[in-house]
C-alpha cells in the first residue's frame, strides 16, 4: 500500500511538473512583451513568422515576406536589448525548462503508478477477445496493437501538422495553443498508454512542439539575426540530449560514427550547394552576415552547423525517424519524418518552401538510413544553411536577374 501512495505521489508532481512548465511557455509565447521582444504580431494576419530559420529578404531595418523586422546581417558591436521586463520573461524562460528537464528526469526513473496499474488491470480483462483458437487470437492482438500503435502516432502527427498549416495561414494563437495541448498530451500519455514503443514515438514527437514553443516565445537580445539561433537551438538540447539517453539506443542507432568521415565531409561541401541553390531559389532569402571574410563565414558555419543542423538532425532522424523506423518499417518513417521536417518550415509562408524542405528532409533521411553518420547529415545541414544564407545571397545578388 505504501508503494502504491509513493507512486502515486510521485506521478501527482510529475504531472503539476510538466503542466506549469507548459503553462509558462505559454505565457512566454502568447503575452504581449514576449510578441513585442520577438518582433511577432499574435493577431491573426496571412503574413506571420519567424519560425527555426525565418530571415529577412530585405536589409537592416526593412521588413521581410513575413511582416517581421529581421537584420539581414551582423552588427560589428551587438547592442543587447534587456530590460526590466525581458530580464523577468528569460527567467521564467530558464525556470520553465529547468522544470521540463525534471519532468523529463522524472519520467524517466519513475513508476508510472497507480493509474498504469489501473489501466493494465482493465486490459488484462481481454474485451477484444473472440472465441478462436488461440494462434488466431495471437494474430488478432498483434493487428490489435499495429492499429494502435499506427493510431497513437497519427493523433499527434495531425495535431502538429494542424498547428503547422495554422501557423501557415497565420492564425500564430491558434496554433500556439494547439501545440500546448500537444506538448501536454504526449508529456502525460505514459500514464495512459502501456506500450514502451509508444512512449519513445511520443518523446520523439514532443520535440516538435517544444521547438516551436521555444522559438516563439525566446525574447531578442541582440541586434543580429544570427545570434537567435543559439538562443533556440541552444536550451533545446537540454531535452533532446534527455530523451537520447532515456531510450538509450546503440550509438550506431543514433548515427554516431566516424566510418568514412573524411569522404563524408568532402561530400557535404557540394550536396550543400545544390540543395541550398534549391532552397535559395525557392525563397530568395537575406544574408546573415555582412560579408564573406573568414571570421563571418566561421561563425556562420559554427552556428549552422553545431547548433541548428546538428540539433535538428538529432530530432528528426537520430530519434524521430529511428523510432518511427523501429514501429512501422523504412519507407514510412522517410515519409512521416520528412514530412514533419517541412512542415516546421511553414513560418516561411509559402507552400514550395513546405515542400522543398520536405523533399530535402527526405534525402537527408535516406542518406542517414544508408550510412548511420549523423555527422555527415548535421554538416550537410549545415553547409545548406551556410550556403543559403551566407554565400548564395551575397554572390548570387551580383547576378543579372538574381
């Protein structure tokens, strides 16, 4: 009985945890000095960004596509923009991931109670049984649980898409609100669902909305575009390094390796060109660094390359696509991975970015699927943002028609 009232307990603080953290990011996303630190307009308008790499076309203090006042290069001297207020939003900010890191921790060294317990006990009952022979009934349960695996996962995958294309049409409340309920819902589907493949699906997909939510509600320090992307891709590695070792897959499942490195990072140069022309020409984006020297090409390569590509690559294939492959075979999780990949892009506005960047995720996937190198494919993501929003709009723009 006493372990029981432990559990119990546990899964209580667990759950007020993982609520007020969630609660938090969304006063951060969706209150008006959040909006205002972040340049966003939460009003409902078909031109809304930024998200994860949402950059200006235009030049210092000009507006973009998306409505969005964003430096299109780096200040010599950044001029940081904290006040009384933006000082209290970060430390709500840093308390509401510290909060999620121990939820995190807590789901995974806790029972998941009494309320699992409860729910096992009510399957046990056999309901779904029919009076076959037993090898039929074995069939019949697997099917049963294939459907209910495939079921759990589409739930939450429609639910981002549905945030997404929110975000796409510019209804940012909407969707902000859709991704809270999301991030809540796989945060507590372990109490719900026995099925450990399931919860390792729901952790992977958790990042989705997380990322969003982060983006949106981190406040601006500085006068340079550039320096955002740490600021996002940074704390989010707390969660994606906690879910990595929670399911503890082979380092050969994630993709850490140096088979054939050198050959790799030679590759990556020019597969970066080609599909960052691609991107390049499909949104014409600014430039984030006011010239080609070898120190601005180095920190843009720094930030591309350790923080959005590599954190990024770890989401999408080393966890998401790896679990999505362990439940359902190669070709679906190409399809769902890739697919979720562009649609994290729809801040852009435009539908052929959505899906130039879904087809980019899907050679990126294949690629990891055939060599498990997830240094390769987080340098090639890198080098793709290097050459799109570095070299390509500096040398491109002095092109007759460019």
């Amino acid at each position: 009985m006493q372990k029981l009232i432990k559990s119990h307990k546990s899964q209580k603080e667990l759950n007020i945890l993982i609520v007020v953290s969630v609660l938090i990011l969304a006063l951060l996303a969706i209150s008006p000095e959040a909006a205002s630190s972040s340049n966003l307009n939460l009003s409902p308008s078909p031109e809304m960004g930024p998200v994860s790499e949402h950059i200006s076309a235009e030049a210092l203090e000009e507006t973009g596509d998306s409505g969005v006042i964003l430096n299109s290069y780096e200040d010599p001297e950044p001029v940081q923009k904290i006040g009384q207020l933006n000082i209290v939003y970060t430390v709500g900010g840093i308390g509401a991931a510290v909060l999620i890191l121990l939820a995190y921790l807590r789901m995974t060294s806790g029972d998941t109670g009494l309320i699992t317990k409860t729910l096992g006990e009510l399957h046990s009952l056999k309901i779904w049984k029919t009076a076959r022979s037993e090898g039929s009934e074995e069939t019949d349960q697997e099917k049963l649980e294939a459907k209910k695996l495939r079921f759990f996962t589409a739930v939450p995958v429609l639910s981002i898409t549905l945030a997404e294309l929110l975000i796409f049409s510019g209804r940012m409340g909407a969707a902000v609100w859709i991704h809270i309920g999301t991030t809540i819902a796989l945060s507590l589907s372990n109490i719900f669902i026995k099925d450990p493949e399931v919860h390792k699906i729901h952790q992977a997909l958790m990042l989705l909305p997380v990322l969003r939510l982060i983006n949106l509600s981190m406040p601006i320090f500085y006068d340079t575009t550039l320096y955002t992307f740490v600021f996002i891709y940074g704390p989010l590695a707390i969660p994606v390094a906690v879910i990595v070792l929670h399911q503890r897959d082979s380092l050969e499942q994630i993709g850490i390796t140096l088979k054939h490195i050198i050959p790799y990072m030679l590759l990556s140069v020019p597969l970066g060109l080609i599909l960052g022309l691609g991107e390049y020409l499909t949104i014409r984006t600014g430039y984030l660094i006011p010239d080609l020297t070898f120190i601005n090409l180095l920190k843009l390569t720094v930030v591309m390359v350790f923080f959005v590509g590599l954190v990024e690559e770890v989401i999408f294939r080393s966890i998401l696509q790896t679990r999505l492959e362990n439940a359902f075979g190669v070709w679906a999780a190409l399809i769902i991975s890739s697919l979720m990949f562009g649609l994290m892009h729809s801040g852009y506005g435009t539908i052929q970015e959505i899906l130039y960047t879904g087809f980019v995720g899907f050679i990126m996937g294949l690629a990891f699927y055939k060599t498990k190198s997830l240094p390769f494919i987080a340098v090639l993501h890198g080098f793709v943002n290097v050459f799109l929003f570095g070299i390509l709009p500096h040398q491109l723009s002095l092109w007759p028609g460019f």
